[in-house]
C-alpha cells in the first residue's frame, strides 16, 4: 500500500472508539504519514507508536487551528463528545465541549485547508418522535430531542455540517450515524438497561435497537479515510431487536408498564439513585430511531458483519 504524505488528527482518541482505531492502525500497514491523537486525557501505553504521537488537546482550545498549522494536518477524524456524561457534568459543559468545540473543529479545518472531515454523528440526531418512519433513511430529517442533551446536540452539529458543506465543499465530510454501538470493552448507559434484574418495557411499544459491532464502526472509519469518502451513512447491522426479545436473551422478567407509571417509577429510581434515566427520558424508550443500513451496504460498500441480533449475543459472549 503506498504511503500517502496524509497527517491524520485525531478527537477523542483516549475514547472508545479512538482507542479502538488506533489499535487498527498500530496492528495494520497504515498508508499515511503520521496520526496525531488528541484527547484531555492521557493515551494508554500500548499506544506508544513510531506513527502516533499524542498531544493533549482540548477541542475547545483557541490554540487548536494553529495546532493543526504546525502539524500540517491534511485529514481530521472527529470522535470527541460527551456520550456518557459523569455525575458532576452538566449542560452547559456538554454543550460547550459537543457543539462549540466541533465548531472549533470545523473552523480549524477550514483555516488549514483540510481536504477532509470524518464525523461521528448518531442515530440519536433524528430524535425520538411518534411518527418516526418505521426504518430511517439518511434523507429523514435531524430532529434532535431538546429534552435529550446529546440527541440534541448531534442535531445541532449535523446543523453546523449542513452549513460548511453549502458554504466549503472543498472540504470533504464523511458523516456517520451509528446505532447502539456494542463490542467487547463497551460499558455506557445503553449497557447498563441489560445488567438489571428486570427488563422494563413500556405497554404498546417494541422498544427496538439496532446495533453494530464497535470494530465494524472503526473499520467503516478507516475505509473511509483511506478511500476519501463522503456523504451520511447510518451505521448498523440488519433488523432491529425489541426489549421484549433482550429480555427473553437475557432470560430476564420482562415488565411492559404503562407510559404514566413507567414515569413515575423512572422519577423515583432516578431519585434513588438507582438509574440515570429520569422521567424526562420516557420516550427514549418508547420512540426507538430504527436505522435504515441500505447505503451502507450499497453506496459505501460495506456489510455489517452482524445482524443487530447477532451483535448483541456476541456482546453478551465478551461481557461473561
């Protein structure tokens, strides 16, 4: 594979997913020059590499277009966002860190003449709505929860995206739209739902989730890069999987409440200190986005090597 004269910058590369493709890229004749990982936390020794050098850097820094000067960045992968926020975080912190700090990003990328963005957007960006189409096309609108922070947050970067593409085409974005991303060392909230006693469901919905397989993502990621892609893809293996068939995997109770007393009982849970769901959250369970992976497969050519099915029984192998 000839080596391209690429310096690739990395957000978010102490994250799980950054880790996970800079293992990619140590295990891998990589084709460019040297990958920059930037995170505010520190990187693990195993990624002490000839072709990796980190920088601690915060996507909000001032100094971060003239970072990118200096290390004459040619390719951006941007994974930083705040997705499982810590008991201390609040909103105007993860506000500050999802959406100013990518506007940050984007204003680097311009100002250095990055020829391409890779993005790490979410399924969560079309929002949990009733009327969601029952398999989400890239084409359906970004409608982002206000009540949700992240959900809301990944509308208003794809917002941002949609601008710099009218106003800078000479910057190529790749914008991904993954599911519930699930692998081997993944621990978050969507994990959590599965380690109760109980499965809760809510009474006249399926609840469904489409997964996809973290190395799938990752992969998705490099082929990108390396073939210079762009456009918006959802990110997930096929069909999708109810809370009633996780529950009936897990050999779990599963309890169907009606929408009135599942809220109470997520504000006293949340009260209790026994789940980070509060009452705010109920349709985060009762209106799933269902992704759609049709251009995956057929535009970008690439086939999840699971069903969402089979995804999360392999998560549940590793998590033994």
């Amino acid at each position: 594979m000839e080596t391209k004269n690429w310096n690739v910058w990395i957000t978010g590369a102490s994250g799980f997913i950054g880790s996970t493709l800079l293992r990619k890229i140590i295990n891998e004749k990589v084709p460019f020059q040297k990958v920059y990982a930037t995170d505010v936390r520190s990187l693990a020794p195993e990624f002490q590499h000839p072709k990796i050098e980190f920088i601690k850097c915060d996507v909000r820094d001032e100094s971060l277009s003239t970072l990118m000067k200096k290390y004459d960045i040619t390719h951006v992968i941007h994974l930083a966002s705040i997705v499982t926020p810590s008991k201390k975080s609040n909103r105007e912190f993860e506000f500050s860190v999802d959406v100013l700090g990518t506007r940050n990003i984007l204003k680097s990328c311009i100002d250095n003449k990055v020829s391409q963005i890779i993005t790490t957007s979410s399924g969560a960006a079309y929002g949990y709505y009733a009327d969601l189409p029952p398999w989400i096309k890239e084409s359906d609108p970004i409608r982002g929860n206000q009540e949700f922070p992240y959900s809301y947050h990944k509308r208003l970067v794809e917002e941002d995206l949609k601008t710099y593409r009218e106003n800078y085409p000479e910057l190529k974005q790749l914008i991904l739209r993954p599911g519930t991303i699930l692998g081997k060392r993944v621990n978050n909230q969507i994990t959590d739902l599965f380690k109760k006693p109980v499965v809760l469901g809510i009474k006249g919905s399926d609840s469904p989730f489409v997964f996809i397989w973290d190395e799938d993502v990752v992969e998705i990621i490099f082929q990108g890069l390396i073939k210079s892609k762009e456009g918006i893809f959802n990110l997930a293996g096929d069909g999708a999987v109810s809370l009633k068939e996780i529950a009936r995997i897990l050999k779990r109770p599963y309890i169907p409440l009606p929408p009135k007393i599942l809220e109470v009982a997520l504000k006293y849970l949340k009260k209790w200190g026994l789940t980070q769901y509060g009452p705010e959250q109920l349709n985060f369970l009762r209106y799933r986005p269902v992704l759609d992976n049709k251009n995956l497969k057929h535009q970008f050519h690439f086939s999840p090597r699971y069903t969402s099915k089979e995804c999360f029984l392999h998560y549940l192998e590793g998590a033994k």
